[in-house]
C-alpha cells in the first residue's frame, strides 16, 4: 500500500442514510502530495467520500485528521460536476468567496482567468458561458481561495475537450506547488495522466489504495480487474 507522507489519516469512518451504509469503516493513510484519483462504479461512494473530507457531510463515526499545522479540512474547496454560477459577471462570480477582497486577489483573479482561458470576460454575465467555461470558472473560483485542499467529482464529465485540457493542465500545476487534489473520474485514461496514487471503491468500501503507476498496471484485485477491462459485475 502506498503510504508516502502519510499526511490524512482516516480512522474507521462510515456513512448511511436509513441504516444503508454507502461508505463502510474506511482506514486509510493518504499522501498529502499530488493528485489522488478516486475511481469506482456508479454508486460506490466516490461523491460522499469527497463530501466527508470536504466537511460538508459528518461521518456517522471513526475521524478524519491531518499530521500538519498548515494542511487543515477548513481550508479546502470543492468544484462539483454540475457548476454553480451566479447571476453576475465572470469577476465576480469568482470573487463572491471572498468576504473582504484585497487588490492582490484582484490580481489573482485575473491571472486564473489568463490561465483557464477566460481571459477579457471579465464583465460578461456567466450565466452566458458555454458548459465547459462554467466549469473553469467554478475551479477558478475555488482557486481563488488558496484552498490547501482541492476536491474534484468528476469536474469534466460533460464538457467539451479543450475546457478538459485548460482544467488538467491547472491541476497539474497546482499539485506541483503543493495543492493536495482528490480527483473524482470514469475516465481511466484521464486517471491514467493525472494520478500520483489511485483509491478505488466498491460498494462503499476501498478496494486498493496504491500509486497509480501500479495500480493500472496490476491490480490486485479481481474487482479492480474487471472495472479497468470494462467488465460489468453481476448483480
């Protein structure tokens, strides 16, 4: 098990809803470095995973910590599958976050845009973008909060390629400067260029936590097997 800089550890959490558990005693030691992709069929608990290290779902028990004074769950932000854009412009639906705007977070909001290709729509009505430019604005707006945690659930799922390659190649640079990401996929060869180390959950529970280098590779189990060749499981 890949267990490089330990820096969150999870401890026995669960989580249900009327009794049903869609995450079940989950342990784990997660590197506080790079891009963490977390893969898994429809319904094996990858969007309440995010939620819970996100602290916007409480486990039902167990505790989630980190080994680090400055790597703390309150200071992380989440970018949703479906972006949530206000009605305002494009500036300030990325400063909205910010309760008391300095000029330097002016400067940083308009450096993000450069960098997600939203350059010169600083007045436009968001509401205007096209799918994929909402989707860089939502991250944009998360950024701009210099989140210590980045959480992603499937943020490309439904737009178009070159929003996919402005997003990745943000990620890329953000792990690089120290951003810990988990990175939420049905796209196995977006996992495959993304991953430092990969989760894989079934029926609420973590299969394999491994480097990504390995897990594509190898999987050690039969499950993981079959979800990275395509097969359906029977029910």
């Amino acid at each position: 098990m890949f267990k490089k800089n330990p820096n969150i550890n999870i401890n026995n959490i669960s989580y249900s809803i009327n009794g049903k558990f869609l995450l079940n005693r989950t342990s784990l030691d997660i590197s506080g470095n790079g891009i963490t992709v977390v893969l898994g069929a429809n319904g094996a608990g990858k969007t309440i995973f995010l939620k819970l290290l996100s602290g916007l779902i409480n486990s039902d028990n167990g505790k989630i910590k980190t080994h680090s004074n400055d790597f703390s769950f309150g200071n992380s932000a989440m970018v949703f599958q479906e972006p949530i854009i206000l009605r305002r412009s494009v500036l300030s639906n990325i400063l909205f976050v910010i309760e008391k705007i300095q000029p330097h977070q002016k400067i940083m909001a308009s450096e993000l845009m450069d960098t997600l290709g939203l350059s010169g729509k600083d007045n436009q009505n968001a509401q205007t973008l096209s799918a994929g430019e909402k989707q860089r604005l939502s991250l944009a707006r998360a950024l701009i909060t210099q989140p210590k945690i980045l959480l992603l659930d499937e943020p490309t799922a439904n737009i178009e390629p070159t929003s996919t390659i402005y997003i990745e190649n943000v990620l890329r640079r953000k792990s690089s400067s120290g951003t810990k990401i988990f990175f939420v996929t049905h796209d196995i060869n977006q996992a495959k260029r993304l991953a430092n180390d990969i989760i894989y959950l079934e029926n609420g529970q973590v299969m394999e936590y491994t480097k990504g280098s390995i897990f594509f590779k190898k999987p050690t189990t039969l499950s993981a097997q079959k979800y990275l060749s395509g097969i359906i499981s029977d029910i």
